[in-house]
C-alpha cells in the first residue's frame, strides 16, 4: 500500500484516492519538432527499477496534481512536490542521494 | 413551486450509532481565490461560522464552510435561502475571477452520531481516524467503500458525511452495515 501526502491539501491519502498520471517531468514535442522527438515525447517512457518521478492525480480529494518521488523496487517514496515545477527541487534530490547515493539523476535506466 | 424532495426523505437508522438523513441542504460550490479578503467576508456573513482553514470545515447546524481545496470552498446554507446567497455572493465578488454553482440537489447529507462513530467511517474510508489526527472540525474528501464522499466531525461523537444524490442508498447502507458490525476498539475513545 502506498500512501503519499498531498501538497496541495496537506493530507496523507491512500493510494485508492489516487489515479497515476504516469512519469512526470516529460518536455513536450509538439509542431515543429522532429519526428523521432515526437514519438519519444508520445510513447518513450522510464520504466526504472529504482528512483522514479511520478505524476499523481488526487482524484478522490482535492482534484489536484502533485508530483511524486519514490522507489519502484522498495515503494519507498523519497516525497512529494508541486506540479508547477520543471525539474524536482533540491530537497527531493538530497533526500535521493542520501538514501541511494549511487543514483545519478537523468541516468537511462 | 415544485415540492423538492431530499435523495432519502429522512431515512434513519437507530442503532448505538444511528445513521440518519439530514434532509434538503442548500450547498454552494465557491471556487476562487481563497485569500480574498471580500470572498471569505461573504462567505462567513451567509453562515455565520468562521472561514476554515486548510482540512477544516465549520458548521453551525444546516450552516457551515467547508475546504475543499486550495481554490474552492463548499457553502451551506438553508435550501431555500441558496438563490437569494448566489446573489450575495455575485454581487460581492463582482469583477473578481470566481464560479459558484448551486449543488444543493446534487448531493445528499447524511449524520452519523453514536459512541463509535470514528470506527464507523474508518471501516469505510481509507482515513486516518484516530483523535489525535482527526478532530472535531477535521474535514476530508475521501471514498466510502466504493463511491466519493466528503465528510467532517461535528463532535467528537457525530460526523456529517457528504456524498452525491445518486448514491445516497448506498453510503446509507454502508454505513449501516459498518454500525452494526460494532466497534473495533483500536480507537482510544471507544
């Protein structure tokens, strides 16, 4: 079971009242770009055993988004931020390094 | 006039928790910015209670404010008094970016009171219930078994749950159904 605290309205909330949005953090390839960019922006998508950064949906609750960092191996979650963020901040990061000092961030898995 | 009928009609339960419908309850859905000084004047001048905080919500017998997110709050008024604080509210908050929307007969009111309320809804939602995390005037949206709900503790012996008009039969029957169970007894209180 996994239980992350929504930073929006500062509640611990079941897993059961989240709906996943998938991998966070994704730059967007729209008109313009090349072909091989917009199939990786449509469909390429980490699937880490490790370090992951999600999108969740507070779909039972407040009806926001957060965003999430946490271990698919251990479901150990290393926290959670806001949506309106392009990269995790560093609270999140040291917290990583910390726990798991061999990860190095933006590494293919 | 149309005589407007409640999703249960004051179905009741009477158990060592009883579980009753609560009637016609007028509701407003205010979305906003909670910070405004003139949104949360008129909301505590419709209802008389205090403006909630984050997780809080504020009743006063039919009347109360309720958090539901960072840009929205629930108010609730008497049934026939929401026309007339639709207009209250659009006249102060007028030029200001906000939607409030009448869901009064959307939605339905149930109350559940009795010694061993909190074990009642912790067998239904996936909450934290103990006293110490959830406490009179705690509010959260959650699920009951399988449908939306809202709810908040009145007291420490009565909680006031929320949930759509169309499933009303169901939450009843939930809650019901965990009332008679009896108490668990993890709960400190109980």
């Amino acid at each position: 079971m996994l239980i992350l605290h929504c930073p929006n309205c500062g509640q611990n909330v079941d897993e059961t009242d989240l709906h996943s949005g998938g991998e966070a953090h994704l730059k967007r390839f729209g008109p313009g770009s090349s072909d091989q960019e917009f199939e990786d922006y449509l469909f390429m998508r980490e699937n880490p055993k490790g370090v992951h950064f999600e999108r969740w949906h507070h779909s039972f609750g407040c009806g926001k988004w957060f965003l999430a960092a946490r271990c698919t191996n251990t479901l150990e979650v290393f926290g959670t931020y806001s949506a309106q963020t392009l990269e995790p901040p560093k609270e999140i990061i040291d917290r990583i390094i910390a726990r798991r000092p061999d990860w190095v961030k933006g590494a293919k898995t | 006039m149309f005589n407007a009928v409640s999703a249960l009609d004051h179905r009741t339960f009477a158990g060592d928790v009883t579980i009753r419908e609560d009637g016609l309850r007028g509701m407003i859905s205010l979305r906003g910015d909670m910070s405004l000084a003139k949104l949360k004047s008129v909301c505590t001048s419709l209802t008389g209670v205090a403006f909630p905080a984050q997780g809080q919500a504020n009743s006063d017998g039919a009347q109360g404010l309720a958090w539901m997110s960072p840009d929205e709050v629930l108010v609730m008024v008497a049934h026939d008094a929401v026309d007339d604080a639709l207009a209250k509210i659009a006249k102060a908050l007028k030029g200001q970016h906000h939607l409030a929307v009448n869901v009064s007969d959307a939605r339905a009111v149930l109350i559940v009171e009795g010694p061993y309320v909190r074990d009642v809804i912790a067998k239904l939602a996936p909450v934290d219930l103990h006293p110490d995390a959830f406490g009179p005037g705690s509010f959260r949206r959650s699920r009951l078994g399988q449908v939306a709900a809202a709810f908040w503790m009145r007291d420490d012996q009565s909680v006031a749950v929320i949930c759509f008009r169309s499933v009303a039969d169901y939450a009843f029957d939930l809650l019901k159904a965990a009332a008679q169970g009896g108490p668990v007894g993890h709960f400190p209180d109980s």
